[in-house]
C-alpha cells in the first residue's frame, strides 16, 4: 500500500500511546519484509506507517477482539456503537461496565458486543483510561463528557479497509510466541508496559499481573536473541538508570512525551523516554 489514508489513525485512546512520538520514531524504523509488533496496544505506529505485511500481538484479549472485530464486522461493530451511544449517560455506563463482573454471561457475549463494549467505555470513561483491576475488570470511572466520539465511523472504515487489503496477521498471546518464526529482514518494534521511574509515576494497569523487572529483563533477552540474528529491532521505554543499565551495549536515543494519563494528575505532564535500537541509520 503506497499511499497512507490519513483516516487509519488509533480507534482507541491507550496508556502510553505513541501518536505524539511519530516524529521521533517513524525516522528510526527502516525498510523491512516484514514489519512484527508483539505490544500493539492502540497501534499509533502501525497505523501512521501502514507496512504492507505486518504481524501484531498484544495479550490483551479485548483489545485483539476489537482489532479482529474491526476486520471482520465493521457494520455490526458501528451499529452497536450507535446504540450505545443512545443510551450513553453515567447509570447506562455502569452497567455496561459491569458486564464483565459475571464471568458466565460475559463469555456468552459475541465478539461484537465486547468490542463495542470496550470502544464505548474508552471513549466515555475518564481520561480515557482503560483500567482493569487484579481479576481483569474494567474499573475506570466515568468521564462526564458532552459529546464523545462513540461510533466513529470514518476510522473504522478506514481500518477494515487497511487490515483487509494489507496482509496484516493478528496475534493474542506472549509476545515471544508472536516472534517465533521471524526471518532475516523483518523488523520489530517493542512498545512494552513502561519500566516505573516511582513507585507512582507508570501505570500498567490495562492487563491484570503488570510488568516487572523479570519481565523487562526477559525482553531484553529476547532482543539479544534478534541481534544475534541480524533482525533490526526497536523498542521505547521509560529513561531511568534500571533500563539504560539494561540496554548499555545498544543504542539509546533520548525524546521528551507529554503524558496525559496517570493514576495521579499531579504526575502527569512532559517525562523523558529512551528510543533503544541495534542498527545505525543509512
């Protein structure tokens, strides 16, 4: 696909979301066979590059659900949306948040419910904070505004259409099993739960079980694996000594992102990331 359509943009408003980055990032990706992102989260890269073959993963189950629903429903997905928003008022948000407090009847529902479901939320809850607590529940309060964007139909259709006409494969699971199998001139981009700089200054909440130290030193492992294969990989996290301590023998880039969303607003606003890779720029 050439030319990019300016209306593939993220359809969700995501922790850590790289939107506000492109310009630091898209300068550092280069030409690949394949392009491999194993934490797609709200896809603000992918969707700003729109590579003609590419892998995702995420293991976050409803947040796949609703990239697979906007591939292969996207009219019943805007038809649910549109009755939600009917509806939309605090009483009504609450008790579509509570659906997934019966684990039975939740699993009952179809896909198309639940995408609707977590697409109405992240627009109506506050901050756009999508939240679960420690059994997996959505637990993000509501956000009192006028007039959300509920159904959004143009990024929908312009999503189905790029997912389609693209030979994109959609994963859910471990982002090492979303690897397996990679060759020589494909490229990855790591956009993993951030590394905290404080014990108040991350949040990681969009997946019950967070992502710790041995976490973050499994996936370094991971990336030594790839160099060892010649496969280009980029990947951003906080800055803070744990991570630059982790990635020494790589090369590590400083940006400044303005953060909107952070369980306290006192600690929102502009924090330094670092941009870590294994290749020299052409």
């Amino acid at each position: 696909m050439s030319r990019k359509n300016p209306f593939v943009m993220p359809i969700l408003k995501w922790v850590g979301g790289k939107r506000q980055l492109l310009d630091s990032i898209n300068p550092l990706i280069p030409e690949c066979s394949t392009y491999y992102e194993p934490f797609i989260g709200g896809g603000a890269v992918l969707f700003g590059r729109q590579p003609n073959k590419a892998v995702i993963n995420d293991s976050n189950e409803e947040l796949i659900n609703v990239y697979r629903t906007i591939k292969e429903d996207p009219e019943e997905l805007i038809a649910a949306l549109s009755a939600h928003k009917e509806q939309n008022c605090e009483e009504y948000y609450y008790t579509v948040r509570a659906w997934d407090r019966d684990k039975e009847t939740y699993q009952t529902r179809t896909n198309v419910e639940r995408a609707a479901r977590i697409i109405y939320l992240n627009k109506t809850c506050y901050n756009g904070l999508f939240r679960v607590n420690s059994s997996g529940e959505f637990n993000s309060p509501w956000g009192r505004y006028k007039n959300p964007n509920i159904t959004n139909e143009a990024t929908i259709h312009a999503l189905n259409t790029y997912l389609n006409k693209a030979n994109i494969t959609i994963k859910c699971g471990d982002y090492r099993e979303a690897l397996k199998g990679i060759r020589k001139g494909a490229f990855v981009y790591f956009d993993p739960p951030y590394m905290p700089i404080s014990s108040s200054a991350s949040f990681t909440g969009y997946t019950a079980g967070g992502f710790g130290e041995e976490e973050q030193i499994a996936l370094k492992e991971q990336c030594d694996m790839l160099n060892a294969k010649g496969i280009k990989f980029l990947l951003s996290n906080s800055s803070c000594k744990f991570i630059e301590d982790l990635y020494k023998d790589y090369i590590i880039d400083h940006v400044d992102a303005k953060r909107a969303i952070n369980v306290k607003p006192e600690k929102r606003g502009e924090i330094q990331e670092v941009l870590v890779h294994n290749y020299e720029l052409d």
